[in-house]
C-alpha cells in the first residue's frame, strides 16, 4: 500500500512516500535556524513557515518517490501533540488531500511516530535491520517529552512512566544555554563538546543523578539543569559538558534497567531527537545487546516518514470522517487505552 505522511507539529514541515514500511522519499524542511536568535520557537513565525513550505515539500515528495497522488491508498497526518498553529497547518492540508482524492485518513500522535521511527524496514532502497518482537518497551527522549512505555501490542500500550518537570532534550538545550554553545538546539553541541574532555582535576565535578534510586519510572532534569548553573564557571565547557551528558544517560538507562527487569520486555525501542546521542546509543547498546533498536539517526528528529510507519500499523484507523480529526496540541502517550 502507498502511504503519504504529513509532519508540521512544530518547526519541521515534512511529507513522506512510504509502501507499507519502506520509506521511498522522506522530505523535510526546517524553520529552526530562525529560532536560535529567539532562544526558542515563535509559534506564529513556525506556522507562518508551514505554510509556505507545506505545498513545495509534497511535490518534492512526490516526484521524488515517483509516485502520484491518484497512486496512494492512505494518508497518514500528525495531529498532536505540538504547536496549535503548526499542526493545523499538516491536518487541514491533510484532510483537503483526503477530501478530494478520495484517500482515506488517519490520525497519528506525534509520539507514536517517534517509537515507529524504529518499525521502517527500508529507508530510501536501504534495508534497515530491526527485529521488532513484541512486548516492547519504548523510551522517548525528546525536546518535548520523556516516557517509557510498555506495548504489548500495536494498540495495547501502558504509560510506566515520564518527566515530571523539563524533558531531556530540554534540559540539554537549557545546559547549551548556560554554557554560550548555542540559543536553541544544543544537544548535539554538548554532545560534540564532551568529547573534548579527557581527564578530571583531582576534584572534577559531580552533577547529581535526579531520580535515579525511585521507586517509579519518573523522570526529573530540570534540578540537574540548576545545578550546572550553580557549578559550570569552576570547569571547562567541556567537563561541565561531559558530565551532565554522562548523568543524563546514567538516569535514563536506569529506568529503563528497571522496567527491562519487571516487564521482561524482547525489544527496546529508543527514539526521539534525543536518540540521536552517541553516548546513549553506546552505553545501551552495551547493556542490551540487540535487543535495543535505534532509529536511523537522521530519523531521531521529526520526519514525516516516521508518521507514515505508523498510519502503517494503524490503518485500521484510516477514516473519511473528517469531522473527526482534528489538531490536539495536548496529545501524549497516558490514557491511550
Ligand atoms: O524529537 P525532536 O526532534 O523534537 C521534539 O519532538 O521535541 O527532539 C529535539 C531534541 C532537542 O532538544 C535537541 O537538542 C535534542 O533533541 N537532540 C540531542 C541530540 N540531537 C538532538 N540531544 C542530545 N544529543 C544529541 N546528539
Ligand atoms: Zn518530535
């Protein structure tokens, strides 16, 4: 089946050409170089610029995937959670597409396509080996949201747990912040500075692990984001660096130790901007083996390809009532079932 997947929750406008779950065209165009002179996402300009790149990414698309809109059997739209103005933006178009084709429609959340990120078996002719068995358990790291989940089936899935204040991509780009890297996006810069770091001074810096002992699967980063900004001018960028990374990752594979160990789980599932980190992709890799898939890093961030994976196992879903669908910036990943 042909499957046209549409992603504009915040500051990426990407369209997708998926058959089933082989991504033939992946296009994405970005507002967020505009944003690092904000130090963060205007939601008016991010819906301003879905808007004039919407209709050049289809056509890219498109012709790149070389395919034709009467060719496809599904479409796939990102409905939330997200920024009102930009998620409005992909559904209405969406639901246009879908009107006058005659293409069914069905909804996907934002975070769902995250953890089917890890589900594409083809990307762009390129085999991608993941060997999904169910249950499943899916951590996901991004600007926006840390969860772990537990899915026993495409549609059976339990909340365990998530942040309880920032996210962890937040708090990397709040600690690239404090530390002049960059105004907006800094996680792959703390990533980069770290590396730079060879070897403490007799007393190098020790940023506390939050949460790690809990009896839960919570998450909490924005303490350890105040206690870089109480600590960082004592060290280098690179050691303050380092050692917040390495908490992170530290905090975040406990959990998900945790939950590994009461859920016995056959496949984890790491995904979100936040997957994209080398130290987090190694130290899991270590502990899990292959049981631990990873999306191809340049699907961490948002795409719509992950979008169309999902409108893939949800097709069942796929409606020509579009009253029905709607933008939800509130969406998450609790009370699905
Ligand atoms: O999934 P995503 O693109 O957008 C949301 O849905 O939120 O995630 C973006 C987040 C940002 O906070 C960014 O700094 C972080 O992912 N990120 C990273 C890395 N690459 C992106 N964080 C740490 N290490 C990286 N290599
Ligand atoms: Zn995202």
């Amino acid at each position: 089946m042909y499957i046209l997947a549409i992603e504009t929750s915040c500051d990426e406008t990407s369209v997708s050409v998926l058959k089933d779950s082989a991504v033939l065209s992946n296009v994405v165009a970005s507002s967020s170089n505009l944003f690092e002179e904000t130090g963060g996402v205007v939601p008016e300009v991010a819906s301003r610029k879905q808007l004039e790149y919407i209709i050049p990414v289809l056509q890219k698309a498109l012709i790149q995937a070389k395919i034709t809109i009467d060719q496809l059997d599904l479409i796939g739209v990102t409905v939330g959670p997200g920024l009102m103005g930009s998620l409005m933006v992909g559904v209405n178009f969406a639901k246009c597409l879908s009107a006058i084709y005659s293409i069914p429609l069905v909804p996907i959340n934002h975070l769902i396509g995250h953890i089917y990120s890890g589900f594409i078996t083809n990307y762009l002719g390129e085999d991608v080996k993941n060997d999904i068995k169910f249950p499943i358990l899916s951590l996901l790291v991004s600007g926006g949201h840390t969860d772990l989940v537990l899915i026993k089936t495409h549609k059976d899935i339990t909340y365990l747990g998530g942040t309880r204040d920032d996210a962890s991509g937040e708090a990397f780009d709040k600690v690239a912040r404090i530390l002049g890297l960059s105004n907006y996006l800094g996680g792959p810069l703390i990533s980069k500075k770290s590396l730079e770091f060879k070897k403490a001074k007799v007393k190098g810096l020790k940023l506390p692990r939050p949460l790690i002992g809990s009896n839960d699967f919570d998450f909490s980063f924005s303490g350890l984001k105040t206690a870089v900004l109480n600590s960082y001018k004592d060290y280098s960028v690179a050691e303050v660096s380092n050692e917040f990374e390495q908490s992170v990752v530290d905090v975040l594979l406990k959990k998900t130790q945790k939950a590994y160990e009461i859920y016995n789980p056959k496949t984890i599932i790491v995904s979100g901007g936040v997957s994209a980190n080398s130290r987090l992709r190694n130290t899991f890799k270590k502990l899990f083996g292959n049981k631990v898939i990873f999306p191809l890093p340049l699907l961490c961030g948002d795409n719509a390809a992950m979008v169309g994976c999902a409108a893939y196992f949800y097709k069942e879903d796929a409606t020509f009532n579009l009253d029905k669908i709607n933008a939800d910036p509130s969406l998450s990943l609790q009370n699905l079932t």
